[in-house]
C-alpha cells in the first residue's frame, strides 16, 4: 500500500541527489515536497506539522556531512522522523500481549466491513499454530444474523473452537459464555468478535463499552480499513475516545491504499498498530515493525519482512542461508529462481514485491498489465536456460549467449536483459541495503 507515498518521496530524494552538500534551501525545497506528498498520502495534517517541524530542526541545525549527497542525508532524518510517528523502535515487539492469567480475552471492535471476523480467524490461526495456544472463537454479533455463522466457518478453516451459537442471546450473555467454558474448558485465549456498524454510532460504541467492562479484556483490537484513509484516522479516534483500545490492525494493506493512515493512527490515538492485514487468506497477517514500514515508504525495499516471511514458508534452514547471502550481497540468479518459485505459496505477489528493494516500478507493470504469474513463469524459464556458471556470474552473460537463453527459453533477449537488469538493481540495492546495516545510513550510499 505504501507506494504511493513511497514514489513521491522518492522523487524528492532523485532531485536533491548529485548535488553538493546540503543547505538550509535544500532543506527547505525537500520539506515542501515532504509536506505535500504526506498530506497527499492522506497524512493528517497535524502529524504531517510533527515530521516536517523535526525533519526542519534535525536537518538545518545539524553540520553538513560533505562525503555524502544531500538526499541521502535527508533520507536518513526523514526515515528517522517517520519511524518516531509510527511509534518507534522501542517499544519491543508489536506482536499481542497475552500476558495474562489464562483465559487471555482479546477484544476484536471496529466497523462493519473493516475485516473485523476475518482478522479474528487470522489471530485465531497464528496463535494456535505458531503459538500452540488453545484458542475459542466467539462472535457477539447479534445484529447480523449471519455473523454468527460467519465466525463459526472461519473457526473450522483455522481449526480452533467456536462458542456453540444460542439463539436470542445479548452480546454480554453470549461474552460471559464464552469466558466460562474457556475457564472450563481451560482455553488459552478467547477471541470475541464484536458487532460492527457501517459508521460510528452511539449504540455500537454503548455496547461494546458494555462488554468491555464486563470481561475487562487484555487486549482491545481496533480493526480498521487502511483502505479509508482520514476515515480510518476518525474511526480510530472515535473508539478510542468511547472505547479505549490496547491495539490497532491495519487490514488491506495489500491495497492500494495511501500509507498516510499508518502514520496518523499512531499519533492520534496513541495506540500502537500490532499487526497488518495483507489478504483475504487466513494466513496474511503480519507484524507491524516501524522501521520496515518507514523502509517501505522510503522505497526501499524490506529484506527483513521478505526474509522472514520466506522462513514461514519455507523451509528455515533455507531461509537463513537466503539471509546470510543477501546479507553478504551474494544474492545469485539461483536464489532469484528460488524466490519466484515460493512466491506462488506465499500468498499476494504484489505484496512480495512490494517488500522487494527496486522492484516498485515493476510491481505497477504487472499490476496494470495483470500479468503477474506469465511474469514470473517466463522469469523462471529464463533462468533455467541459463547454465549454472551463468547464474552465479550474470556479467559473463554476453550477446550470443543472450540469445542462447532467449532461445532455450522461448523468450526474446528483450525479456533477457530485462531481468538481468532487474535482478542487477536488486543485488545492488541489497548491497547498499547491507552497508547502510553495518555503518548507519549517514555514509552508506543510497544514492
Ligand atoms: P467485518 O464486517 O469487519 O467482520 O469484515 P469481514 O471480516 O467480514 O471482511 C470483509 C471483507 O474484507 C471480506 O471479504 C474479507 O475477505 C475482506 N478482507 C478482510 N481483511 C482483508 C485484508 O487484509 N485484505 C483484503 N484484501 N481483504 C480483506
């Protein structure tokens, strides 16, 4: 989702590079595009006030550093000053609180259609596989007949229990029944997934206040749209106000939704964002981290994400070898291979590439031209055209041999050089990736 702002602040950052040290006018000519591209990406305007002032005070009072380009330094501040607004780095993991004496209640609030029921399946899933957790799933919602129901088939898609549905039940009697068999029962964790209402009302925001002080939950989760942008922003302040809440999930982030959301949420609630939605499956959901999402919007790819989720799909082992290399900028055309080849398991391709360093600009063809997996298919082929001293050295990769690996792969040296472009852009962005890692982003060559 965040390319939007991603693209924009890059341009700001090509114009300032090449150019000599930084001064107190370029300062300000990147401030002005810092400002409108985040009020643009939907950046409410008081957090958009916060970034810039710090952006300002960090950048015009600190000593130029003449080794390195402007941009790049502007980069850093700008980065540092995102992660802060998105709640720093801190603060531990963003993951779920569940210390607490069993059963652990999770509270799921928010508006109808925000993902609410889905987002509790997904909870429900990864606590009971990656935490072996015993999980109960129950839905309060007593408005829409079908919710209920709704809840009961995720619960058997994630393989935990549902609460048993009662008819003619209130929100509170149905809370309280669930609490009681998870005592008896001995559940780990009860997920109750409230009613939504298609926009903030007094009644929804009364009962959910009712249930809340009823079973005093450990972690009040606030579902909202990234989709709907300043709506979201709103619908966040507005249950934190009636409700309080312990959490925000941010769904939808494999849309096309303006970053600007994250941003705002986070200081104008005060609640930290725990997780993102990224997908309609059970299993896309993902941590929050600050500095991969500040990462993000910068364009600069996020290794850390990519990698890490290749380890859940993958096998481990592989994962930290895949890790270490890109680490070391070793990165060959085999593991390039490798990759396409789990991105069909793991879920949303744009979503991958969106994590992807350099790839942005790609990512909008396929999505336009809707060609992802022909893509991906043809990149393959291609590489496996190769030959295995090929793809550890791409530079020996010349001319005929270009038209040997068109040939072998049914592809024209167009497409051939073309992902050999790519793929050299994305080993060169993981080497400076790598060295900005070892020495801090001041001297590390973004540019
Ligand atoms: P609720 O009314 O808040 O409970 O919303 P639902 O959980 O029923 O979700 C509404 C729709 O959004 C469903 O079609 C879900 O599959 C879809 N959805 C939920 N989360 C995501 C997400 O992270 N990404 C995408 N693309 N779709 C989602």
């Amino acid at each position: 989702m965040f390319e939007a702002l991603g693209n924009r602040l890059q341009g700001v950052f090509d114009r300032l590079r090449g150019r000599g040290a930084l001064s107190e006018d370029d300062v300000n000519d990147a401030l002005r595009e810092v400002r409108i591209a985040l009020l643009e990406a939907d950046v409410a305007l008081p957090v958009v006030k916060d970034i810039t002032a710090k952006v300002r005070e960090r950048a015009v009072g600190q000593e130029v550093i003449r080794s390195i380009q402007p941009g790049q330094q502007v980069v850093k501040i700008v980065h540092d000053a995102l992660v802060e607004a998105l709640g720093g780095n801190d603060e531990g993991p963003r993951g779920l609180d569940l210390n607490a004496p069993a059963p652990v209640p999770i509270l799921m609030v928010g508006l109808q259609g925000s993902g609410k029921t889905t987002t509790s399946g997904k909870i429900a899933l990864r606590l009971r596989g990656k935490e072996r957790k015993k999980v109960l799933l129950a839905s309060l919602d007593v408005h829409r007949p079908a919710a209920q129901l709704q809840l009961e088939q995720l619960a058997k898609r994630a393989e935990v229990a549902s609460l048993p549905i009662v008819a003619g039940q209130t929100p509170l009697q149905i809370a309280e029944r669930a609490m009681d068999q998870a005592r008896r029962e001995l559940f780990d964790v009860v997920v109750l997934d409230t009613a939504g209402r298609l926009a903030i009302d007094e009644a929804l925001m009364a009962e959910v206040a009712a249930v809340k002080a009823a079973v005093k939950p450990h972690e009040t989760l606030l579902v909202v749209d990234a989709m709907t942008g300043q709506d979201a922003v709103n619908t966040a302040r507005a249950f934190n106000e009636k409700v309080g809440v312990s959490g925000i999930v941010m769904t939808r982030v494999d849309g096309d939704a303006r970053g600007g959301a994250a941003l705002s949420m986070r200081a104008v609630t005060g609640a930290p964002i725990k997780l993102l939605g990224a997908g309609e499956k059970l299993d896309a959901l993902e941590e929050f981290h600050p500095d991969r999402i500040a990462g993000r919007i910068l364009g600069m790819g996020d290794i850390v994400s990519l990698v890490e989720r290749a380890a859940e799909t993958i096998d481990q082992a592989e994962a930290e070898k895949l890790a270490a290399r890109m680490q070391k900028g070793q990165f060959s055309l085999e593991d390039y291979a490798a990759q396409l080849k789990q991105i069909g398991k793991m879920g949303s391709l744009s979503g991958m590439l969106g994590m992807l360093p350099g790839v942005g600009k790609l990512k909008a063809q396929i999505e336009n031209a809707n060609l992802d997996t022909t893509i991906l298919k043809k990149q393959s082929a291609i590489i496996g055209s190769m030959t295995p001293k090929e793809r550890r050295a791409p530079e020996i990769i010349k001319a005929s041999r270009k038209r040997r690996i068109a040939a072998g792969s049914g592809a024209s040296v167009q497409e051939v050089n073309r992902l050999l472009k790519q793929f050299e852009d994305m080993r060169d962005m993981m080497k400076r990736m790598n060295k900005m890692g070892q020495k801090g982003m001041m001297r590390g060559g973004l540019a």
